[in-house]
C-alpha cells in the first residue's frame, strides 16, 4: 500500500512542476508579444459589394463601420499583385468607398480589403468576390424576339414578344410619342405583350434588350448588333358600334319583314339572321355614328349562308352628312365612293372557292379617299346583288378612322 501511496505522490509532485513550468512559459511569451504597447485594430469594412460596371471592369462598394480612426483602404487582388490605396476623409455618417478595377481578364476575382489608422495599424482582413465580363459574354447576348405587330379595336399599337432569355432584365423603347416628344418604355422581362397607347403614327420604334451577367453587376450589357427598329403602323382605331343607331328618313327602306333588322348590321354577330330590306332595288338606309369621324376605310361582311349568291349585295354607293336633309332628298348627302364585292376566283355564281370562302368571311375591305371629310351620318345605296334577287341582305358593317 505504501507503494501505492508514493508512486500517487511522485505522479501529482511531477505533474505540478509540469504545470508551473508552462505557466511560466507562457507568461514570457504574453509579456514579449506587449512589448512596445497593446496592439491596435483598426475597424474593418462593414460590407463590400462588388459588381460589373462595364467591358472588363469591376465596381466595389466599400462601406466603412464606425471607426472614426480610419484614414484609408487598401484593395488587393490578383493573388496580391495588384493593389490600390484609397485615401478616406471621414464624415459624421458611415462612408463608402467606390473604386473601379479596370483591365481586368474576363473571369472570377478575389478582393481583399483592409483599413488603416494614421499609425498604419492594419484591420482584420474582408474578402469580396466577383467576375468581370468581357467580349465573350457580349458575344452571346442577343435582343428580345418581336414575334408580331397588330392594332387592336381602339387603335393601339400591340407589341407581342417571346420569351426572355436568361439574364435579360427588360427591353428598352424608344418612339414618338403623339405630341411628337420621344418616350422611352422598359418592358420587364415577364412581360410578352406590351400595349402603346401614345405613339404617333406610321413613327419609327427602336428597342433593345438589356441584359446582366448576374445580380451583383451595376450595369446593364446590350447586344453587339444594337437596336432594332420597326414603323409603326398610322394609328387607327374603330368606330364603336355601342353609339350606332337608325337615322329613319322618309325615303331610307325597311326591313323585309324576314326577322333581319337593320340593327343586325353592328351586333358583332358576323352569323345570319342580318339585315334584309324590302323587296325595293335601289334602296337605301342612314347610319348614325353619334359622333362625325371621318373614315379611313371600311368593312362589309356578307351573310355566311348566301355567300356570292342570291340577295348578297354586289354593288353599292357610300355617301356622308352632318345635317340630312329631314325629307329624305339627297341635296345633303356628299358622295364618298362608288363599290363593287369582288369573287377572288372569279368564278361563276354559285360556285365558291375556299379562297373565295375565307376571303368573304373575313368581311371584304373598302377604302375611303384621303382627305375625306369627317361626317356623323352615313348612308348606304344598294345597286346590285349577286343573285339578281328582289331585295338586298348585309351581314355586318364595321367602319374605321385614323382620327384620335
């Protein structure tokens, strides 16, 4: 046992020299690290932010803590190569430093960051990272594909696009704006149709698609071919049929008593039943737009179920008025043109094509003189139909205006 007893003491006595000999190191060690005084760290940059800022050039935002000791910023890159030093005058608030690194290879950057005293006490290092972007990058850019160009009912220009590509943030317009001032527009990159309401007609657009390499980059990149241009089309819109109605004048036909009435003629239903008038040729009817437009042209559709044939009109007049004459003469009236329905095959009666077909159910299109006088009333004369029958049918009538 009191072998036992003394191998125990002889361990603890060695352990505790072991002990104290360490101590005593260490010590040393602490007194010659502070000699010469505690050491000092400067604060570190709060946050960095690096980004593309064009062709092989890099932006850093360096934004500084509280440390009012703070004199400058020394950025290294390149695995320490390359450096630069930012003198830093300090405000009352947190200052940031904005430095561009240029001539950079295209590729992924490393960034250290350190602040100094007036004593050149260096802070904890701050790393940032980020990639410059060069010609191959541009290389692969490519603008939005413009898939269509169309005009809706109330004149506006509609613009359709495809997809966005990967990285594209928007497409940018430029176009005359309808009181002649140019107007720029970015269609987000969710966006596939975009609707212009305040262009000016038969007007060039220019548009290009601007793009980032990722999120971090403080500037937008654009296609190496540029922008694109196209001519918009004049503006022109439809008349709105809810403001249509019958002018009844003494001399104008009636309906035929077949169920077609003459409010058939701006019902959007381009299906029979239509307008049928009396069994009277010529005959004619007045239209009352509600407000004086003056055309740019003009649509007639021919009932589906006659087409070319029977009562379908043939030949017809269009004439214009703002004050009709209340008997019904013609005095009033102001010609505007003289029209004929044209059979695309040309073949006889009764024999339609699927050309013919497609071309009649379209509604056929007439044109109205440039320079045309606006007019509030419209009137019909009916010559010919296509069957030679005793009374005339319409399907449906739509009218057009480049007015605003």
């Amino acid at each position: 046992m009191k072998d036992i007893r003394l191998f125990i003491f002889l361990g603890t006595l060695a352990i505790t020299a072991f002990i104290m000999s360490c101590t005593k190191t260490k010590g040393d060690a602490y007194r010659k690290f502070m000699e010469g005084g505690e050491i000092t760290y400067p604060g570190r940059a709060d946050t960095v932010l690096v980004g593309a800022a064009g062709l092989n050039t890099l932006q850093l935002y360096v934004i500084l803590g509280n440390d009012p000791l703070v004199t400058r910023v020394k950025i290294l890159w390149n695995n320490n190569n390359d450096s630069v030093d930012i003198p830093v005058k300090r405000t009352a608030g947190r200052d940031t430093i904005i430095q561009m690194i240029t001539n950079l290879n295209e590729g992924d950057y490393n960034f250290i960051i350190y602040t100094y005293d007036k004593e050149s006490h260096r802070s904890v290092m701050v790393n940032a990272f980020g990639a410059a972007v060069g010609e191959s990058y541009v290389s692969t850019l490519v603008n939005r594909n413009l898939q269509s160009v169309t005009q809706n009912v109330d004149g506006n220009v509609v613009l359709n696009w495809a997809a966005a590509a990967t990285g594209e943030q928007g497409v940018e317009l430029n176009y005359i704006g309808y009181d002649g001032k140019t107007c720029t527009r970015i269609v987000p990159a969710t966006e596939t149709q975009t609707v212009l309401t305040d262009y000016k007609g038969a007007s060039t657009l220019s548009y290009i698609s601007r793009c980032k390499p990722d999120t971090s980059s403080f500037v937008f990149f654009y296609p190496k071919e540029g922008a694109l241009t196209i001519t918009l089309p004049q503006f022109e819109r439809q008349l709105p049929k809810s403001g249509f109605s019958v002018l009844e004048l003494p001399t104008d036909v009636k309906d035929g008593g077949y169920l077609w009435f003459i409010n058939y003629l701006w019902d959007d239903n381009y299906n029979p039943p239509g307008f049928a008038t009396q069994s009277i040729i010529p005959c004619w009817f007045t239209i009352d737009c509600a407000k004086a437009a003056a055309l740019s042209r003009f649509k007639v559709w021919q009932a589906n179920d006659r087409l070319y044939v029977g009562e379908s009109v043939k030949t017809f007049e269009l004439y214009g008025s703002n004050q009709p004459a209340a008997d019904g003469s013609w005095g009033s009236w102001t010609k505007i043109g003289s029209y004929e329905s044209v059979k695309p095959s040309g073949l006889p009666v009764g024999q339609n094509s699927d050309d013919d077909v497609a071309y009649a159910k379209a509604g056929e299109e007439f044109s109205v003189p440039a320079g045309t006088a606006p007019f509030r009333y419209y009137r019909f004369k009916l010559l010919t139909n296509w069957g030679n029958a005793g009374f005339m049918t319409i399907e449906e009538i739509t009218f057009y205006t480049h007015d605003k």
